[in-house]
C-alpha cells in the first residue's frame, strides 16, 4: 500500500458530483490498462472523497454507484476516471517514448549526405542540439517526423526503404525464411528448383546493414545479396 503522502488522485465526475480516491500512481494506471493489481496495493486509504486533498468524504456514494464495497467503487473511479501522473512517472514516460523515436528514426532514415544509416547515439546527440522536447502523450510517429524536421540543419535525415534480392542455398532456406518472414516485408518469393529460396525483400533503409548481417549469418555467408535500390 502507498503511503497517502506519496499517492495520487484518481478523479470521476460528471456535471454534479466528483469523487476521488488516493492511489499508486503506477499500480493505478496498470489497473486502468487492464492489468490485474489487488486493490489493497492500489489504494493509499479505503475511502472515496469529494475533495482528497481536504480529506472531505463524497456524500450518495452508494446511491450513486449502486454498492458501498469501496474497492469495486475504487475501481470504476480509477477506470473510468482520470488518475494523476507523479513527475516521475512522467520522467519514465519522456524516456520510454524518446527510445522509440530514436529507434523509429534510425531504423527508417538515412542521412542524405552520405546515404548511410545514422546510428542511435547519433540522433541523440542532435535530438539534444536542437533542444526537441517529447510529449509523453503525443503519437511517436508524428513527433518523428517534428524531429526529422527540426534535425534538418544539423542532420539531414532522409526516409528512405531498401529492397534486397536474396537467394538462399538450400541446406539453410527453410530456418531462413522463418527469420526473415519476421524482419523484413516480403515483396515476393520462390522455391527454386535446387531447393534454394529467392526472396525479395523491402527493409527500412537504417536497418539495411543489420538485415545483411543476419542474412549472411543464417546462410554462413553463402547467400547470394543484391542491392536493388
């Protein structure tokens, strides 16, 4: 159980009532997100407020909610309701979203002076040099696309696909095409008469080299690679 001075307030309302509950801020989300967490680890007091900060108890709260079973009360709150973000949560959120903007970015982009993929580190350090801010709660791909933009002056990015054209021997076609099926987009593919696989593929331009590697580790570097594109 949090501690009260530690918790949060998990708030539903309508156009004439409010009732709050105090809570843990992650437990509370996890519930929210459908997780099962015991209520006895989510609440910070079994009790349901009109006001938690001035420690005022809701009034009609079994008229209103058809129960006085506080948890199942507690519970619709949380789920229907809005439950407040500590700064640390919202710290954890920033550097959760930043990792998968970052990620988005290297997989599909390039750098347009060189034509080579840019490594994570690399848009971090810019991500940092033009000050870009992420929202916790905005879309990843749309604010990698605003980074992308914003990058431009200090890291020319280009979003950009690769297409491959592989051919694997046949000793290693079928644990091949099994791994690959998962990595990349297969555009079309055939059986070859000798049991080899040929397969064209469509990758994301910053994962062109790590697609190469793996297709060279699977076939312990007898596939035959050409770049399309």
């Amino acid at each position: 159980m949090v501690s009260v001075d530690k918790a949060v307030i998990a708030r539903l309302k309508d156009s004439e009532s409010i009732f709050e509950v105090l809570v843990d801020c992650e437990k509370a989300l996890a519930l929210k997100k459908g997780e099962e967490v015991s209520m006895e680890e989510v609440l910070a007091v079994p009790q349901i407020f009109k006001d938690a900060r001035k420690g005022l108890l809701a009034p009609n709260v079994e008229e209103f909610f058809g129960t006085d079973d506080v948890n199942r009360i507690a519970e619709k709150i949380i789920k229907e309701g809005e439950v407040q973000l500590t700064q640390e949560y919202k710290n954890k959120l920033i550097e959760e979203k930043k990792k998968k903007i970052i990620t988005l970015i290297s997989r599909n982009a390039i750098d347009s002076r060189t034509n080579n993929p840019v490594p994570p580190q690399r848009i971090e350090l810019a991500m940092e040099e033009v000050k870009f801010h992420i929202n916790p709660f905005k879309n990843v791909e749309e604010q990698s696309k605003e980074l992308i933009e914003k990058l431009r002056p200090v890291l020319p990015l280009r979003i950009e696909e690769k297409e491959l054209e592989v051919i694997f021997p046949p000793e290693y076609s079928a644990k091949a095409y099994g791994v690959i099926s998962k990595k990349a987009t297969i555009i079309n593919n055939m059986w070859l008469n000798n049991g080899s696989w040929l397969c064209k593929l469509k990758i994301p331009a910053g994962i062109i080299n790590d697609i190469i590697d793996e297709i060279n580790r699977l076939s312990q570097g007898t596939a035959d690679i050409k770049i399309l594109n």
